[in-house]
C-alpha cells in the first residue's frame, strides 16, 4: 500500500472548520474486528444503487479514485467484488489515511498492492486524464463549490470514464431561505463534537443543480432518483396512477420542498475528450 499527500491545504474551498471535523470524527470511530459482510449488509441502500450504475457502465475496472471515502468502505467492497488495476482511495484528514481506511481494508481482506491512499481534497487533483471511474459516495454535498469539484473530477477522469455518485439532494423548489437558515443552525454529533453549519461545508444541493453544474463541466448525465426518497404524490401523479393503474411511464414525481432526497449520479466524460464550452459564462470564475 502506497501513500501520497495532494496537500489539502492548498485548497482554497476547503474550510478549515470541515477538515477539522473529520479530524475528530475518523478518530474516534474504528471498524476493527467487523466482519465486511455485516458492514457492507448495512449499506445495501447505497451498494445496491452503486451496483446497478456500475453494470450500466459495464463493470469497474482500470484505476479508480475514490473521493471522501470516509473510512473507505465503498473502495473496500469494490476491490472485492471487480478486478482494479489501481486504486486511489482519498480523504482530507490524517485520522482517516493512517488508521481508519487502512483498517477497513484489513477488514475486507482484500488485496491491497495497488492501493495507494491519499492526503487530498477533490478540488486539487494532480492526474490528468488518469482515472477510469471516480467515486464519490455522499462526498459532494460537502463542495463549497460544485462546478469546481466537478470540473476537477472531469479533468481527472480518461475520455469516457465515468463519475459514480450517490449524494442526498433538495428539490429543485427549495427556498434559498431554507439554505439561509440551515447555515446558520449548529450542528451537534453523537461523537461529543458541535459545529455551526456556515463553518463547514454540507449543501445539500438541489437536484437541478446537480444537473446544472455536471453539464457544464463537460459531463454526459444519467441521474436516478432512489426509491424511498421521498416523493411526495401530486395531483398529477396520483390522477395519472389512477388512470393508469401502474401501466406506462409515470409522470416524474417532484419531491417535497425543503426536504433531501437521495439521488445517483452517472456522469460521463465524453469519448472526445472536449470540455463542453461554455453555453452561458456562468463558469468564468
Ligand atoms: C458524509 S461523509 C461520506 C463518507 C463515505 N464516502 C461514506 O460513504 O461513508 C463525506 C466525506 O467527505 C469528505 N470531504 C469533505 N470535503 C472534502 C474535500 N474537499 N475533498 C475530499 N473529501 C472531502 C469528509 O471528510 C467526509 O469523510
């Protein structure tokens, strides 16, 4: 197992009050002695979406990069289940790297080679079109910037590699006061530990600007909604059910205001390699 450090500190979108909260968390959470079968059973919700995208994508192979893997479960089952030819698995803090992916490796009893695990953040990634898959398990909710974390997933993924994703997300009819006021709640972890949301970064995105921010990185996208996310039935859905009686294509089913979702992201680099330029220059940043 090899290491490298992207130094995340250079990262001018990282807030200091997010790595120091991961700090503490993957220090004092340990999956020592924990059979990966029961670990991987409790994240069928997120296993289970991941494997259906990735046989859309025909099986993960090549080199994958994970970003804010946590304690790298999600890598852990992939190096157990596919043939990789080179896996990077990143986080942001020191407790993670050293100690806690480290064991959950263990713990999988995989092969661990050609691992190497990263000291970095996704808005700096060193490698060029390198990548064939880039993870992103709940991780990009926590951008302080989406178009720039996905334009630097972009940049990092071959022609036509692909981003796999699983993050919560808000309806696209979410009030900016909802944002307003989520910033400004403190946050208290089981763990001992209290942050003011503004301090860190956790946006839970609306699913348009999801979509917004990968097509104008360049991406192909193909975004599922996940099963007991929260639709909440319209008139039209629920006049359409009726009528219907469950045959043909539903309506799509506009989740509740204010209230997070669970979405996958498939998103696509391109075969051509070309960024898409910008159509409106809402990226010049
Ligand atoms: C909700 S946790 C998800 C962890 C893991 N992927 C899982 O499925 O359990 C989000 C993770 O993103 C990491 N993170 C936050 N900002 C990041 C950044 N700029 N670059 C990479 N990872 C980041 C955090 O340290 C945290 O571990």
């Amino acid at each position: 197992m090899k290491k490298e450090n992207w130094n995340p500190e250079a990262d001018r979108y990282l807030k200091s009050g997010e790595r120091e909260l991961h700090q503490f968390l993957h220090s004092t959470r340990t999956n020592e002695a924990v059979d990966w079968r029961k670990l991987l059973g409790k994240k069928d919700r997120r296993w289970l979406p991941f494997q259906r995208a990735s046989e859309k994508c025909g099986g993960i192979r090549g080199r994958i990069l994970e970003v804010g893997a946590g304690d790298g479960w999600c890598s852990a089952a992939v190096l157990r289940h596919y043939e990789i030819e080179e896996s990077f698995i990143m986080e942001i803090d020191e407790a993670a790297i050293d100690s806690l992916i480290p064991e959950t490796l263990r713990n999988f009893e995989v092969d661990d080679k050609n691992v190497t695990l990263v000291l970095g953040s996704f808005n700096s990634i060193p490698y060029v079109d390198y990548f064939d898959f880039v993870i992103a398990m709940g991780s990009l909710h926590h951008s302080e910037n989406l178009f720039v974390t996905l334009r630097s997933l972009w940049s990092a993924l071959k022609p036509g590699g692909s981003l796999l994703s699983q993050e919560p997300a808000m309806a696209d009819s979410t009030s900016n006061e909802f944002y307003r006021q989520k910033s400004q709640q403190v946050k208290k972890f089981k763990e001992g530990i209290e942050f003011r949301n503004e301090e860190r970064s956790d946006h839970f995105y609306r699913k348009c600007e999801y979509y917004t921010a990968l097509h104008h990185a360049g991406f192909e996208v193909d975004l599922e909604e996940l099963a007991g996310a929260n639709p909440a039935p319209t008139k039209k859905t629920s006049i359409w059910s009726r009528l219907m009686g469950g045959v043909g294509e539903k309506p799509t089913v506009e989740s509740s205001p204010n209230t997070p979702t669970n979405i996958f992201i498939r998103a696509t680099k391109p075969l051509s390699g070309e960024a898409s330029l910008p159509i409106t220059a809402w990226e010049s940043i």
